[in-house]
C-alpha cells in the first residue's frame, strides 16, 4: 500500500496515542465498536473527523454519486413524489462531499420538486467545509437551500437519504468457542501495539442478536450450533440510528442504499471471518489497527434487522431489493436515452458509468436499497423493483 507522508504519519499517531489514554481510562480493554468509533469519529483526529481527502480518485474509496450524476437524479426521480406531497425537506445523512446534494437538488429543480430545505447532517467540521463549497457552486436559488444540521430534527416531514452511512456505524465483533460466546476488544501490549483480546463478559445489548445468530445456525442443521472460531459483527448502534430516524419522521420517506445482505446470508457458515473491511488509498484490506485515523473501516449491513427495526418504531417498509433494479425503476435508462449517442463525448462516459452502477461484477447487485414510509407516502421506484428476501 502507498506510504503516508511525515504529516500524515504524525497525524495517525496522534489518533493512536488517543485511543491509548482511552484504552487506559477503560482499564486495559475496549470494545471494538468503541476503537472503531474513536478511529473514524474522534473530533480532529478520527478518519471523518480530521481532514483527510476520502472521496474520489485521489481518496480511498469511490461512492456511487462520486461514478456518476445518474445516481443523483436517480435518487431526486424517487424521492420527488414524498416532497410534493409532503411540501417538506429532504435530509441527507452523511452528505460525504456533497455530490449526491448538488446532483440531487439540481435533478429535483428539473422536476419542479425542490424542497423548502435540503439539510445535511454532518458530524465531520472538514467534510461540512468541503459541502459547502459545493453547494456554493450551485445556482443561488439552490444553494441558499443548503441548511446543515448537528442531529437528527424532533420532527421531519420529507424525504430522508441515506448512501453508504450505516456501513461506518460502529460495530462490536463477537467470537464463538465450545459453546461459549466472547466479544473481541482492544488492548495494547507491551510494544505499545493495538492488539485483539476476547471478553467472556458481553454487553447485554447481544444477548438478543447472539440468541439470534445461534438460532439461524440451528435451523439450517448446523452441528453443535455456532462452529468454534466463528467471528462476526452485531451492529446494535445500526438499529439505534433506524429506530431514531423513525421518531424523528413524521410523514415521509426513508431511502437507505449500503452494502450488506439479509440475516440468514450475514450469518452463514461460510462467512465465518465477518465482514469487517479497511479502505486505504483504494486498497482493501482487513486491519483495523493499521493507520488509525487515515483509513475507512466499514462492514456490510444486515438488513433483516434494520427492516424489523423500523416496522418496531411505526415505520411501513417499501421493499427491498438491489441497487441495480432500484436505479432501472427510478428510470436510469431513460436519462441515459436523453444523451444523443452521436455526441459520443456525452454518451461514452455516461454509459460506462451506469454499468457500474448497475453491473452485477460492480455495484448492482452488491449494494441494496431498503426504504420506508409513514403516514402514506411510498417510493414507487422501491415498491415497484424486484423484491429480494428479508
């Protein structure tokens, strides 16, 4: 992988002296979901919170609004409907650099389906900046919607969005040995180096999620339940998020687009090392302690929960299905037909952009959509796609 920088260097061991003292203060032990939040979240010192490029070429990772404005407009074709009938906003969590706004609100101005407000919930100060100037670039009508947000508003009507948010939630790694169950945390020894150590004694916000994993292991005939070494992520902050989204909507839509897979495909036996994954200057790889501060640590989502989730806060579920048959309904093809394929500058780049969007050996088919609804509204570019099984 590419060699930091002195600057970058000094920064990433500013974050690791960081987690030291909070290891310390925790006696010796952290949870991961802990270390993951101070890697990615730690004001000035975490990945999303110091200033780090992520996005893009020059970045770590490429998101799909990054590939291509189709994916905006596709988003504002779908969510156009909720803010007509609601009159209200549309609330982005995690706006990233701020493409997918710029993209979204220019398609919804098109629709004449633009929002009172387009507010953007950022907890990073570098990433707000960078948003900013973004939306700065928009035609002033547009931007002078832009409202940037602390937390999530006690009451919202519109259309909230989510792409590739609930993948950095914190998460906590649990292990299975002879029938026992261990959560893995963080300790550091006597080089000063991050390294792993199981703790019998799990938090009893599992008990509920590991019942749960031990259970689909038994009904697909699984020997001796949950085989020994078995390593997996439960992720109850996700649950948290979807289950304060519910609150805070009042009428409206909630369209959340990640990587992941339902229970029985999360929790399978072939999975048995998780799906915690690094993203550093493009390259992935599997080391959480591995330049703390400088790199993306994610793992995929599982939607069973976050679906059962929001239909236990009084939300109705959509549907759910993949990105590809989400963008085909949302009409991806037709905005592609409106390019001239003579002007071949035009249509080239944007064709080759929609087949990675949509292409199974790309986007399509690894990222999915799930979305909800309450007080009537729907996404007909969700509730008209292939269903995929929750």
């Amino acid at each position: 992988m590419p060699t930091p920088d002195a600057d970058a260097l000094m920064h990433s061991e500013a974050c690791a002296a960081h987690i030291r003292v909070e290891i310390a203060k925790a006696k010796g032990w952290m949870s991961f979901a802990q270390f993951m939040d101070l890697a990615l979240y730690a004001p000035g010192l975490g990945y999303y919170g110091a200033g780090a490029r992520k996005f893009g070429a020059a970045g770590d990772f490429v998101t799909a609004p990054e590939i291509s404005s189709l994916f905006g407009q596709c988003i504002a074709r779908s969510i156009a409907a909720t803010i007509t009938a609601t009159q209200g906003d549309v609330l982005e969590l995690g706006p990233g650099s701020g493409k997918l706004a710029c993209d979204v609100l220019l398609a919804l101005d098109d629709l004449d389906a633009l929002p009172k407000h387009y507010f953007l919930l950022e907890v990073s100060a570098d990433l707000r900046q960078r948003q900013t100037q973004a939306l700065a670039r928009l035609p002033s009508h547009l931007a002078k919607l832009a409202v940037w947000l602390d937390t999530l508003p006690d009451r919202f009507d519109g259309a909230i969005v989510a792409n590739e948010v609930l993948d950095v939630v914190p998460i906590h790694l649990v292990t299975f040995s002879s029938g026992w169950v261990f959560e893995r945390g963080v300790v550091v020894d006597e080089q000063n180096q991050f390294q792993w150590r199981d703790n019998p004694a799990i938090p009893k916000s599992l008990n509920k999620p590991v019942s749960r994993i031990q259970t689909a292991f038994s009904a697909i005939g699984v020997d001796n339940g949950v085989p020994d070494g078995y390593l997996t992520e439960i992720a109850p902050a996700v649950d948290g998020l979807v289950a304060s989204l519910a609150k805070s909507l009042h009428r409206g839509t909630i369209l959340l687009i990640d990587y992941g897979f339902r229970h029985a495909e999360f929790y399978h036996p072939h999975r048995d090392t998780g799906t915690l994954m690094c993203h550093y200057r493009h390259y992935a790889h599997t080391d959480p302690f591995y330049l703390p501060g400088l790199q993306d640590i994610t793992a995929h989502v599982e939607f069973t929960s976050v679906a059962e989730t929001g239909i236990a806060n009084g939300l109705e579920l959509i549907g759910y299905t993949s990105q590809a048959q989400f963008l085909l309904q949302a009409g991806i093809t037709e905005l592609i037909a409106a390019v001239d394929p003579a002007d071949a500058s035009a249509y080239l780049p944007m064709t080759n952009q929609a087949q990675r969007l949509l292409s199974p050996a790309e986007m399509g088919e690894f990222f999915k959509v799930i979305g909800f609804s309450k007080g009537g509204c729907t996404i007909d570019a969700l509730a008209n796609a292939r269903p995929l099984p929750l």
